[in-house]
C-alpha cells in the first residue's frame, strides 16, 4: 500500500489540477464549464480537509502527543481555505471575473504553503511515528464521504 506521502500527496495534485481547470474556464469567461469545475474542486478539497481532520490529525495527536502545535496551524489554514472557497462560489454565482480571479489567487498562495509544509513535514513524520497503522489510516481515509 502507499505511504501517506504518496496518497495524500496524490490527492493534493488531483486538487490542484481541478482548481487550474477551473481557473482556466473562468479566465476565458466559459462561466458553464468553469461552474462545474469549481464545484468538483470544491467537493474534492472539502473530502480532503476532512480526511486530513477526522482521520490524521487525530491520529497523529494521539500518537505524538501533540495537539498545539502544527496540527493547529493546519486545522486554522483549512478554516481560511473554506472561507475563501465559500467567497469563490458566491463569485461564480455573479459571474464576477475579478472577483473570482483575486480570490483563486490568494487560495493558490495560501494551498501551496499549506500542502508544501504537509508533503515536506507533517505527512513524512506521520509515515515515521504511525509507520504500524499507516494501512488502516489510509483506509479509513478512504472511507471519509466525499
Ligand atoms: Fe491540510
Ligand atoms: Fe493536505
């Protein structure tokens, strides 16, 4: 089975591409095609917050201990990562070319961070410390509905 690098590593590419069609589709004003992008984007990084929030968080936590510290962080990120996609569907409901753009731009600052610190440091030190259970975390990850 994959590590957990490599499976939530995965779905961050998997986000980031939906979010680039998305961008793509607003950009040349196909407000139709780029509505039912962002829509799929949306769905697929609220399913990858909650993975990371109800499944590997808490497990992490309970194995290191650690509940202040950089789980907090990423828990306060993916709050500012809703905010700014709940922004981006009301633009897109009032075709608001601007509007739209400004905010993909931030959310692309702020998620390029975010998942840079979870692929270099946070997923590699879970593989490490729940190196025994990393099979079941995963597939308890995979059964999170979408
Ligand atoms: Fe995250
Ligand atoms: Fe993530």
């Amino acid at each position: 089975m994959a590590t957990i690098l490599e499976f939530l590593g995965g779905d961050h590419h998997a986000c980031d591409e939906l979010f680039a069609s998305a961008e793509e589709s607003v950009s040349q004003k196909n407000w139709g095609g780029a509505r039912a992008l962002f829509d799929r984007f949306h769905a697929a990084m609220l399913h990858h917050l909650a993975m990371e929030e109800n499944v590997l968080f808490p497990a992490f936590e309970a194995r290191t201990g650690s509940t202040g510290g950089a789980t907090q962080v990423m828990r306060m990120e993916h709050e500012q990562m809703r905010e700014l996609m709940q922004d981006m569907a009301h633009a897109m409901i009032k075709t608001d070319y601007e509007g739209y753009l400004g905010l993909s731009e931030t959310l692309n600052m702020l998620m390029q961070q975010h998942n840079m610190k979870e692929e270099n440091v946070l997923y590699p030190m879970t593989d490490q410390v729940l190196a025994g259970e990393r099979d079941n975390l995963i597939r308890s990850m995979e059964a999170v509905k979408p």
